[in-house]
C-alpha cells in the first residue's frame, strides 16, 4: 500500500482519480498527487441541501465551500474537468436517518436525482502551506492523526443544523505559532486563520491529552496549542440532524482536485 | 493642553507640523493629526548613519525604515513636502558619547552637514488598524503607556550596534490575539506581526507586572499577552553603542508624516 501510495505522489490529480475510479485505491488521499487541492464531500437530498449550503455559509472557518455540484449532477467543474463524485472518492460513508448503512468505495448505486455535492476545503491545504513556510508539524512527524475536540464555541445554527465547533490542534513554539497564523490566514478558503490559541479551558477543552477525535499531540512546555477550525464540524452538525438520507467522504479519503494549493492564497 | 491635543486630532499633518515648527506645541503626538503615519526619529553623523541602517535593514521588526534622509539635509520629502526635521518634532534629545545633555524643541543649533535623519515606523499605526478592526488596546482605555520589557531574544548585530530586543505588550483574549496577529501583519512597516504570543518566561521576562519602560498592563487569566517588537530597541542600541552624537525624539513626540496609516497596509 505504501509503494502505491508513494508511486501517486508525482501523479496528476486526474491521473490518481481515474485510479481510484477504477477502483484501483481504497485508501487515505493525504500526499497524493501534491500540491493539489483536496476536499471533504458531502452529498445531500435537495431539500436539505439549501439549508445546508447557508449553513456553511454563515460557518466559513469549519465549512469553507470549495464548489456545489448541480441537483442530481455528479459533476464539478470549476474543480477538475472529469471529475465525477459517485467514483472518484476512495471511500464514502452512506447515511439513512442518521445511521451508517455503507460504506462502499463507489456510490453509483446509492445515486438520486435530487441529490447536491458539495465540496468543503480540508486542513490538507494550509498543513501543506505549512510545511512549505518551514514549520513543523507533529503529527505529521509523529505518523499519527491530528487531534480534534469538541469545543464550547456553538456554530451559528440554521432551522434543522446546530452544533459545536470540533477544532484540531497543532503545538507550535510561540513564534512559530504567530507565523503559522500568519500563513494559514492567506488560506480562507481552507478554514483560513486558527480560532483559539492557548487556554484550551476557555473554549471547554478539559484535558489537551484526550482528543475527541484523533490522536494525542504532547504539548511541550514551550509551546502553545493552536487550534483551527475542523471540516469534522458540518459532518458531526449533518450526523446530529439525522436527515434522511446522506452521503460523505470516509474519513482522510479525500476527493483530490485539480486545483493548486498554492492558488488559494489570497 | 488636552484642549490643545484634542483640536489637533482633525488638523491635517501640514497643520500639525506649522504648528510645532512654530513652538507652539511639545507634547505627546498620540492622537494628533488622526489616521497619519507617525514616526520614531534618530539622526546620526555620516560615519555612523551607515552602520546604522544596515543595523535598521537587518532587524526589521524592531527598526522598520520609513524614510532615511540625504547627508547634512533636513528634508524628508518622502514624507511630507514641507518637513524639516529640525524643527517639526515637538521634543528631541541630543546625546554626546551615550550622555543625554539636552532635550530641546528645535535642533537648529545642533544641526551639522555630516548628519543624516532615519525615521522609523512606530506602533500608533499598527494600534490604529487594530481599534480600526474592532478590538480594544487596555494600556490606551486605562490611559497608560505600554509596558515595555528587555527581552533575551538578541538582535542581529552590526560592528558596533548590538542588544537585546525591546518588545511592547498588549494583552488580548485568544482569539483577539489571533485577529490581533493577522491585522498587524498587514503593516511590516510599523512593526508587523507579534514576534512572541504567550509565555513571557521564553522571552527571558521574568515578570510581566514589573515592565523595564512604560507602566504595567494586567494581563487576564482568559488572556495572552502578545508582544510586538518595539522602537524603543534601536534607541537603546545606540545609546548603549555611545556615538560621539546622536539625537532622537523625546520618547511619545513623534514626527508626524503625511502618509496615511491605511495605505502602509500591504
């Protein structure tokens, strides 16, 4: 799996999705074919999809939208000519009233005219914007997932979606804490500029050691969390809401598109 | 005196400047001539101007060059058509070998063909952007000056120029201090963004309460202090350096520029 995954680095975006539409790759999208943008999925029935697109509107740090697909079209053009979604994602995970009914690797089957894609910006981009600015990121280091947490920040809710702001966090030196800010802040439209900055405590962190979500990241005593905004959110807030249908990407297995990481800065 | 200061706010620049070249005022300039640049002011002899602004140039946070003077010539055309900075600082100080022996109101005595005149960008513009953005500066609303600490970080020396960096501290909750850190950032010519957020001890302060310069600013337990570089560094490196000559502003009596503080936004 690795030899595959390593052999996709170089690959073209288009190149990796028709891999994986072929049913050639199964697994997590992070490093593959970089540089390239990817996105959290989520796939609702139109009478949902409304609400769901002002949800993430007034929500832009945990729901920046990349694209929305057309009713019942599986394509999205502004983010890569062929891309069709019920086979370019590795994974999906289906959804009946709130339950996990599949968790197929193509969704042709599970497809309706009324249903909306949408496409939310994922932490991949501005971790990569990261990186290349010089900064170090331990879980990355560590080989272990980024630590998410439920926090006390509520999201601004609509008529059937509400919730609580899941946040994931990176330790940073405090320099490099502000230069992180600093460089995540030119990429709005991948949850942009962290939320919170030391004092778990006051956005109802109890215990930094026991994410929610994740793995643990050790903090060491001369650094500070930074935490940002997590595309975790609208899936927990769409989860809660128990619509009667809904499908997302599985977890780290991305929909990987054509756009530039480095075009996103604003 | 307030009376005085207050019906400077709306003056323009040009105004302000007639008005303190004529000896009509040689107080504090914070709030004079609203929304315009102001600047730190250092004038030293030909041998040492040099020096001093490859110091400048090397260490930009704590010395951001706004404009740097042609050799024996008052003028800083950059800066305001009419400027003459003999005269248009409301208050200097004339060292000799690191000795202050005067701090008068016009430098027409002092003046020589060898001196060259550095202006360097000042934190009233980067704090003008911040209560522009909404947030609230406590050493500005408790009517203080900002406390001011020696820090362990070293500056990058020159021959003769070297010490430690002087930061200013503002207290701001997390996510102030993040909106607080994205918005100085615009503003490289005033300082930019925050070199150090959190826990001062990293910075070698030992106790936030007890600032080397200016007064005390409480820092709240849902509260970071965020430190900025401060033009107070430049100051003490040459005072420590112990030119034959040197002459500053009178520390709060800035030289008030025509440029507005919107415009330095990059």
């Amino acid at each position: 799996m690795d030899e595959l995954r390593a052999g996709m680095a170089d690959r073209s975006a288009a190149d990796v999705r028709r891999r994986i539409r072929r049913g050639g790759f199964a697994g997590q999208t992070s490093g593959l074919a970089a540089g390239k943008v990817q996105g959290n999925v989520a796939i609702l029935p139109a009478d949902w999809a409304d609400e769901f697109l002002r949800f993430c509107l007034q929500n832009p740090k945990p729901c920046p939208v990349l694209a929305v697909g057309r009713r019942g079209r599986p394509e999205l053009p502004s983010l890569g000519e062929d891309i069709d979604i019920r086979s370019d994602v590795p994974r999906y995970r289906v959804f009946e009233h709130g339950r996990e009914v599949a968790s197929p690797t193509d969704i042709a089957a599970y497809w309706r005219d009324d249903l909306v894609a949408f496409v939310l910006g994922c932490s991949f981009s501005f971790e990569w914007a990261l990186r290349d600015a010089g900064l170090r990121l331990r879980h990355t280091e560590r080989g272990t997932v980024v630590p998410m947490y439920r926090t006390s920040i509520a999201t601004h809710p609509t008529e059937r979606l509400a919730g609580p702001m899941v946040v994931s966090m990176r330790p940073f030196r405090p320099a490099d804490a502000i230069r992180a800010i600093q460089i995540s802040a030119r990429y709005p439209g991948v949850h942009g500029a962290p939320v919170h900055i030391g004092l778990p405590g006051a956005i109802g962190i109890a215990d930094i050691d026991r994410p929610d979500f994740g793995e643990r990241s050790e903090v060491g005593e001369d650094e500070l969390p930074v935490f940002w905004a997590c595309g975790v959110t609208p899936q927990a807030v769409v989860e809660a809401a128990r619509p009667p249908f809904f499908i997302s990407h599985f977890p780290g297995s991305m929909l990987i598109t054509d756009l530039d990481n480095a075009a996103l800065a604003v």
